[in-house]
C-alpha cells in the first residue's frame, strides 16, 4: 500500500463561531499501480484533502500515511513521495517546455536524470513541435501538457494530478492516458482529482466521489455503478442549449448540460423513451440520442444532488 488515509477531518475556521468542515472523517488506500479518482464538485474538499496528503496543511483529525510513515510527522517526506500537477496553470514565463520539464527532471534525479526522458515524453504527447517555444507564446493545452510533463518526468511514487486534461485536445488526451498507464506499469500509483467524470471512468481502477467534504461512496466503477444497476440512461443532443424541453414523468435525475440532456430510467420505460425522443428528432429539436447502461456520472448526479434513494456496499440507504 502506498498510501493510507484514516479518519482525516479538516475544518477552516472563519469570523466568529462560524466554520467549514472541508474533510469530514476521510477513509481510504492506495495501492502501487492503482488510479484512483476523486471526484467531487467544486468545493467537495478535494484540494484540501491533496494539501494535506503533501503535507502542506495539517489534518485536525486523522493521520495520513504514505508508505507507512506518517505525513503529519515528516512533511518533508511526502513531499520526496509525491509528484503533483497542481489545477491551477504553472507560469514558466520565459522557459520553453523542454527547458521547465529538464530542470524538474534535475531537481529530482540529479546525476541520474536522462535527457532522452524528455524527448520521449514529448513524442509519446506528440508536443515536440512547442519543446523550444517560450512558455508565454503557449496555448493552454500545451501549457497543461507541460505542467503534466512536469509531473510526471521523475514521478514519485504517488502521482496527483489535478484536472490533467483541461483544455487539451481529444487526440493528445488520449495520450495523456496512455502515459498515465506507463506510470502505473512502472509502480507509481495516480490519484487524479477531477469534475469530468465520463473521462475519470475510462481511466481510473478505483473512484471516490466526495461532496461536501465527505466520501459519499467509493469501490471500482462496476461496484459504483451497482449502486444504480438496474438503470439505463439517455443523453439527447439538442439543438441548441436554449432549448427547455419537459422530460417526460419517469425520467429519473433529469440534467442538462449545455446542449446536453440526460436522465435515467427503469429498464421497463425503454420503448416508451425511444418513442419520446424519437418524436423530438422529427421536430427538430434534438439532433440524436443514444441509450446505454448506467454510468459512473449518473450515479455522481445522483448522489449529490438527491440523496436517499441508494445504498451502499452493505445496502445501508446513503
Ligand atoms: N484556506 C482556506 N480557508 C478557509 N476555507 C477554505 C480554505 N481552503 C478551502 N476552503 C474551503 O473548504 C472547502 C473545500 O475546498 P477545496 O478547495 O478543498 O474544494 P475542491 O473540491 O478542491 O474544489 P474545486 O474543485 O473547486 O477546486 C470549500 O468550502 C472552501 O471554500
């Protein structure tokens, strides 16, 4: 086990009696090789909780332990442990790529750090053709995929990172994943901090979804899907965001996105949907449609938005 949270509570205090549990008695491991996403809505405690596990906030409740010493204790030591891509860009100001990516390679390796490192990570995110431009004439895709390269060019043995994809492009992202997986057939295990739940669930081998500072559920995505087995659910594609078309009455969790809409159903309202939408397309206002089983953004919707219609892996309603 690489690391090892139990019981962390983490409470801000503000102006008077007032207060802010961002972590709420956290429990969870990670395994070398495992990724794991924590996914959670703004202000769900996510960051806090990664501060913490860098040893950069300390935890009110709860002890953190990465490879069986405690982070409270030794800060330093995290810090040697972990390599993060932090959410927020990192500013290079005048250093191109290849030179911000070679000084962290040096930082942390030393003597051991190979150059070709820095090469091959850029023909496997295929972002060779920006190696040598200054990081202020750089889009923010490649300056997130730069910050990523940071990351992960000496990765320590817990890799965080934090919305990794935001602003890349569909084809690059697929080989972010790629190298993500690289990271893990070579030990490190990833923590990736995310709201793009479609995408966490292709890559990730455990999740946790957190709201409001507490871990409303986590397991792999089969057993967090289980949580809604019985489900199908159908995203429309409007024809534009504009359109406020009334979903019918057995929709289940019903939300648009843009000029997305989705919402669940029983297995037995599979006609009667396609019936539905069907008549939209004719009309006009919605482009196409797809059905499928359940996924792990459903039940994210699900849980923090109505609680109290599921149940957990010891079918205790949530
Ligand atoms: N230094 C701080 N002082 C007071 N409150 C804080 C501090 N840092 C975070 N908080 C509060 O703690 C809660 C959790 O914040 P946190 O940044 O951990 O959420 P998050 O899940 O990372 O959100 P996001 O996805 O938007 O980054 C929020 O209510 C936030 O306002």
């Amino acid at each position: 086990m690489i690391l090892d949270i139990k019981g962390v509570t983490k409470v801000f205090h503000g102006k008077g009696e007032s207060k802010n549990v961002a972590n709420d008695n956290i429990t969870f491991t990670i395994n070398k090789g495992e990724i794991f996403g924590l996914l959670g809505h703004n202000g769900a405690g996510k960051t806090t909780l990664v501060n913490q596990i860098l040893g950069l906030l300390t935890p009110d409740h709860g002890d953190i332990h990465l490879l069986g010493k405690s982070v409270t204790q030794s800060s330093a030591h995290a810090r040697s442990l972990c390599s993060i891509q932090p959410q927020s860009q990192v500013s290079l100001g005048l250093l191109t790529p290849k030179q911000a990516v070679t000084l962290i390679g040096k930082m942390r390796m030393g003597k051991k750090f190979e150059p070709k490192r820095v090469e091959a990570l850029f023909e496997a995110l295929d972002m060779g053709a920006w190696a040598n431009t200054e990081g202020e004439k750089l889009s923010g895709g490649v300056r997130r995929l730069t910050a990523f390269c940071m990351a992960v060019i000496a990765p320590g043995e817990l890799v965080i990172l934090d919305e990794p994809t935001n602003d890349v492009d569909p084809v690059r992202r697929s080989y972010l994943w790629q190298v993500i997986r690289e990271l893990t057939k070579n030990g490190s295990a990833v923590i990736l901090v995310t709201h793009n739940v479609l995408e966490a669930e292709k890559a990730v081998d455990r999740v946790a979804i957190m709201d409001k500072g507490k871990i409303l559920t986590q397991g792999n995505p089969s057993e967090v899907k289980s949580l809604v087995e019985d489900r199908m659910r159908i995203e429309l594609s409007l024809e534009n965001e504009f359109i406020n078309i009334e979903v019918p009455d057995w929709s289940l969790s019903p939300h648009q996105n843009g000029s997305r809409l989705i919402f669940s159903l029983d297995p037995s309202k599979v006609s009667s949907t396609i019936d539905w939408a069907k008549n939209l397309t004719d009309k006009g206002l919605v482009i196409d449609y797809s059905l499928s089983p359940t996924t792990i953004e459903d039940v994210y919707i699900e849980l923090t938005s109505k609680r109290g219609k599921f149940r957990n892996e010891y079918g205790q309603p949530l």
